[in-house]
C-alpha cells in the first residue's frame, strides 16, 4: 500500500489527507488535481447518474471547465486543452485521464462510453474532493442537472452557438444549427 497521505500530498491535496490507496493507485500522480476534480465531482453530481457517451461527456466537462472553473479563477495549466474537431470541442487528454481513473478504480467504464463512479471514487470524492471543493462542487451540480439530461442534440447546439471557436471544424455543425432543439 501506499501510504493516502504521500499520494494525496503528491496530487495537491496536503499531508492530513487520510485516503488509503492501494499501489496500482501511483498511475494517478501523473493527473493534474483540478483535472481530476472536474471529471469525478461531474461524475458525483445529480447523484451520481452515470453520463452516457463519450460526447456527452467531454462537452459536459467542456462546459464544467468554460463555465464554472475558469470563471472560479483556474488556471490554464491545469485545465483541459480542448481544441476544435470533427463533433466541436475535443480534448484527447481527457482519454487518458479517463483511462487512468479508470485502471485505478475511481471509475467505471463500460465499452469506454458510458461512466460512472465505483463506490472508491466516491469515497475518494467525499473524503478528499468534496471537502476542498464545496462550491465548485454546487456549481457542477446545477450544470449536471440543466446539461446532463439534455437531448444531445440540444447539448451541442448550446455548446456550438455559446463557443463557436470550438465549432469551426464540426462536421455536423450546419446540420445541429439548424434543429429547433432547446
């Protein structure tokens, strides 16, 4: 085992940390906390409801970091690098740190396009996340619950007329453009 308090120091969260992790865990190290935090409390909010789709996902966590994070004072470096693409914003770090909360237990991910927390991610969320994060945690939780069930393409209209940077290379821009989805 290694020991919650090395871990949780090396991520960003102070030595008083008391979260057992088990030695598969050190992949996480390599995570930036603000990362990690965005992706797990956008999994914990609307009690936990599971987000479905890789789509979904990102342009919720697009929308948790434009919208919430940065207007809370995050900073570029620990921030998601999302660049324009074939569906709008793509960020392909945000793969890789799926991957690795996923090989570390955090959470669950069925045919990599549907997740949801596992019952260690959200103990590490309460005990750790939570704590740090309140009010991050209760904006996240009011963008869930007005995105999170959104039709998707409503979802992408909203992305795409609130951040039309990120839809310049949209493959199906003009098409979600014209929809009368709200």
């Amino acid at each position: 085992m290694i020991g919650g308090t090395l871990w949780a120091a090396k991520l960003g969260y102070g030595r008083h940390t008391n979260y057992k992790i088990e030695a598969h865990d050190h992949c996480c190290i390599r995570m930036g906390m603000k990362k990690i935090d965005l992706a797990l409390l956008l999994l914990y909010a609307d009690r936990q409801r599971p987000i479905d789709g890789n789509t979904r996902f990102e342009k919720l966590l697009f929308l948790a970091q434009e919208e919430i994070s940065k207007k809370k004072g995050g900073s570029r470096e620990t921030a998601f690098d999302f660049e324009p693409d074939r569906f709008g914003p793509l960020s392909v770090e945000l793969y890789d740190q799926l991957h690795y909360l996923a090989m570390s237990g955090m959470i669950s991910s069925q045919e990599q396009k549907n997740y949801s927390l596992t019952t260690r991610g959200k103990q590490f969320v309460e005990r750790v996340v939570l704590p740090r994060n309140a009010e991050m945690a209760g904006a996240i939780e009011r963008l869930k619950e007005k995105f999170g069930t959104m039709d998707l393409t409503a979802l992408l209209k909203y992305v795409y007329t609130n951040y039309p940077e990120f839809a310049v290379k949209s493959e199906i821009r003009d098409r979600i453009m014209m929809t009368n989805a709200h």
